[in-house]
C-alpha cells in the first residue's frame, strides 16, 4: 500500500547539503538521488536484496544466495503476531540520519514491548552465522571485503537472557554476549570467486557506482543481510 512504499527517511542537514549540491552539481557525482534513494528505505533494500539473490541463483553457479525473511513495523499498533524470535529491529531508515544505526536484538516476544526504538521499523529475521560478518565494499574500480566479528549464534532462548539487548551499530556490533558461546568461527569462509560474482550481480542490480553490502554464511548458503550507500562517506566528508 501507500504507507508501505513511502520513503522514510528525513535527511539530517549534512546529507541535505549533499543532495542539494549534486543535483546543482556543484559537486560531480555519479549516482543520482533516484538510484541511491532504494537503499536508504530497508522496506525497499530488502526487495534489492531479493532480487540480488535470484539474479545470482538463476546463473546457476553452484551455491546458493538467500536473503532473511523482514516485517514492516509502521507503528505501536501494527500486528507482530508473526515475527520470528529471535530478531533483529532496524529503522526503516537505512542512513542519511542518526537512528539509522539504532538497532535492537529481540530475544523473545516481549522484547518488543519494551524495545524503546520509535518510528517506522523494520523486522530481520536472525541468522546464526558463525559470528562472521563479511563487509564488501564496491567502487568504480573493483571491490574489497572485510571480514569482521559479528553477533554470536544464538542457538537456545534461556530465561536468564534478557528480552532485548539494544545497541548502536555506528560503534561496533555486541560480540560477546554472557550467555552465550561467544567468538568468531575460524572456519567460515566465502570463496573468492563467489564475491566476484555476487559483485558483478550486485552492480547490475543495485545501478550504483559506490556502495556496500554485508553478507553471513549460514551451512552452505551465503545470505545477503545488508545494503547501504557507504554512510561513513557522508559522515566523515559532510561533517
């Protein structure tokens, strides 16, 4: 519907002055505003990443691309009945403003009562992963990746774990959690050639020139989780 669709995000004044300068351009950029504007929206991300996924898989390269399943929170009154614990909480605001890095780990049901984020969400479906996220960054000229400890594998829900560990995602993931195996798996791996080629499909998919994307191992899927239009960029040329 209507809501669902609608841009979320209100740009903070650094990103403003960004936009207003490309679309003088003042500042040369590659990228316009309508190709960049699917990232910024995670309602919309999620069916990037959807399609990102099938691209690759219909090529038939020997291994499997999947996305996490993603509910569309639109306020306190929205229907939660089906979400999947445990989960995580994002603004549906992917970047271009403070909240976007506000996240949420929602162990149990009511996690969701007491989470303290506002605003439109947007619900993830958590993946065990090895405690393994791989970061690849995409330029003009090629690609790197960057592989960083993520959240551990939450395997069982226990009474002792709290309902919701919320955290800012601008400064790092919670890595370590007491209850829980914690610690990153040696052993999880991405073979080279598959990020080439989830790169080159990314590309045709996305139609940016400088953008990232986040992907975990889960058995032997790769599991795409996150796209974004490098918001540190902004943050640390923008002021």
């Amino acid at each position: 519907d209507e809501d669902h669709h609608r841009l979320v995000p209100v740009f903070s004044p650094a990103f403003e002055r960004f936009r207003l300068l490309t679309e003088s351009r003042e500042i040369p950029w590659t990228d316009s505003l309508a190709s960049m504007r699917p990232v910024f929206d995670r309602s919309s991300m999620a069916e990037l990443m959807d399609a990102i996924a099938a691209t690759f898989n219909e090529r038939g390269f020997g291994l499997r691309i999947a996305t996490p399943r993603s509910w569309s929170i639109l306020g306190h009154d929205s229907d939660v009945s089906d979400l999947v614990y445990p989960c995580l909480i994002k603004s549906r605001a992917a970047c271009g403003v403070p909240e976007s890095h506000q996240m949420a780990l929602v162990l149990r049901e009511e996690g969701m009562i007491e989470c303290e984020m506002e605003g439109q969400l947007v619900a993830q479906e958590f993946i065990n992963h090895g405690g393994v996220l791989f970061k690849v960054y995409v330029g003009r000229g090629g690609y790197i990746v960057n592989r960083r400890s993520s959240l551990p594998d939450i395997h069982t829900v226990t009474e002792e774990m709290p309902s919701i560990i919320e955290f800012d995602s601008l400064y790092g993931l919670p890595t370590r959690l007491p209850w829980v195996a914690s610690g990153a798996d040696e052993h999880v791996s991405v073979p080279d050639e598959v990020f080439a080629e989830l790169v080159a499909v990314a590309r045709d998919v996305v139609r940016l020139t400088v953008f990232g994307f986040d992907v975990v191992r889960r058995g032997d899927d790769v599991v795409i989780v996150d796209i974004n239009y490098l918001p540190r960029l902004f943050s640390g040329a923008l002021g």
